[in-house]
C-alpha cells in the first residue's frame, strides 16, 4: 500500500522553464510534508517543507503548493537550471508518532542546458 | 564537519556473511533512523531509536539488528547476508521523534554477490 504517490517518475524542462512534481498522500493525520533534493551518491537532503495550515510556502525559487481538501501537495521549480538536475522525493508524516517519513517515489529531474 | 555520517561507504561481500555499517551523528539529536533505499531509489524506513530505545521496527527480517550504544550512533549489523539485500542503506537523524526534518548520512551502497 503506497501512502504517498508521487508523479511523474522523469521530467525534463528546458533551463528557465518550470519544473512541476506532484504528490498525493492518503493518511488524513499526516501533518508535516517535506520535499527531499538527492544527488547521485549523496544521501537527500530537505529542501523544503509545510504543514498543513498554509496552502503555500517559498524559499527561492522553490514553492510547494498544498491543497488540504484534496490531499495533493506539489514543488514548483521556477526558473530552472542544469544544477537543479537531481531526484526530488516527497514525504509526508505525523509529528506527533515517531518521526517516521513516508517517502514517494521520486521524481529524476533533469534540466537542459 | 560531516552531520551525518556512515562507514563504510562501499560494502561488497559474499552471500551468507555478516556485517555492519556504523552512523554516527554530531548534531545533538534524539532520534535517530535507518533507511533503505532500493535499486528503483525507492526510500523505506527500517528502524529509528530515540535515545538507544528502539521506537520503530517496521518488518525486517530479524536478520537485521540495529543497536544504538548511545544516542549519537546508531548501527546496523546484518547476518547471513543476501543477494536481496544489496541497496544503499541511509541512517539519519532529527531532533526529537516529534520533529521529523531529518538529516541524512552519504549512504552505504552494500552489493552482496
């Protein structure tokens, strides 16, 4: 049983484009949804996160969008670069459990020069 | 000054043997993580210990023995190793089991033949 869906499995956007990677989450109680960044051989490493009572939050150029009702929560990538180039997990989990992550299934994301 | 980190990096040993990889964290954190990661990048928790005491043990063969001998290392020891164990096993750690921004280790990459 997958909690957390993530799509699309592969994306490529041209450099300067918008990268767009969607996530749905099953489990209601979950409240705390980070997005994961992972370069080839290093371990991922969080990029950005939200919770719940705000529908968006940005840092840069990277935005999550999140729709509560729906149970869909999305990053945004503006103005995308070749170093963006990486495999972006979503995740979801209850803070008030044990801190276990639910992780999508990523996202390899590359950006042509 | 590594967060997170795992020895070794590289693991390649022969079916039936046993082995550890060790973690350590100078963060300051409570909770502390296992992770596997297959060859389709899929992330999946194994354990977590929050000060040395074991709060997640999702279904692993008893194979796997993690053992926490204080709260900044958590290790893992696998017996009797198989070819479907190889993947890159990531330990992590966040600040409390409340607090799930967790910060990943470089990985292990155990290739069993």
């Amino acid at each position: 049983q997958q909690q957390v869906k993530q799509s699309p499995q592969s994306l490529i956007v041209q450099k300067g484009g918008i990268s767009i990677i969607n996530c749905a989450y099953e489990n209601t109680a979950f409240d705390y949804f980070p997005w994961y960044q992972q370069f080839p051989g290093k371990g991922p490493a969080l990029l950005i996160a939200i919770r719940p009572d705000v529908s968006e939050k940005k840092e840069g150029r990277f935005t999550i969008s999140f729709n509560k009702s729906a149970k869909q929560f999305s990053l945004h990538i503006m103005d995308s670069q070749p170093g963006d180039s990486a495999t972006y997990f979503c995740a979801a989990s209850k803070s008030s459990n044990t801190g276990k992550l639910i992780f999508g299934q990523g996202t390899t994301l590359q950006v042509k020069p | 000054d590594t967060a997170v980190s795992q020895t070794p990096k590289y693991l390649v040993t022969q079916m039936g043997n046993d082995k550890s990889i060790k973690c350590e964290q100078n963060l300051g954190h409570d909770t502390m993580y296992w992770y596997k990661q297959d060859s389709k990048k899929f992330l999946k928790i194994m354990f977590s210990y929050n000060n040395k005491e074991l709060i997640i043990n999702e279904t692993v063969p008893n194979r796997f023995s993690p053992k926490s001998p204080d709260k900044a290392h958590l290790n893992l020891h696998i017996n009797s190793l198989e070819l479907g164990d190889s993947a890159v096993y990531f330990c992590a750690s966040s600040r409390n089991r409340v607090n799930t921004e967790a910060f990943f280790g470089q990985g292990t990459r155990l290739t069993v033949v």
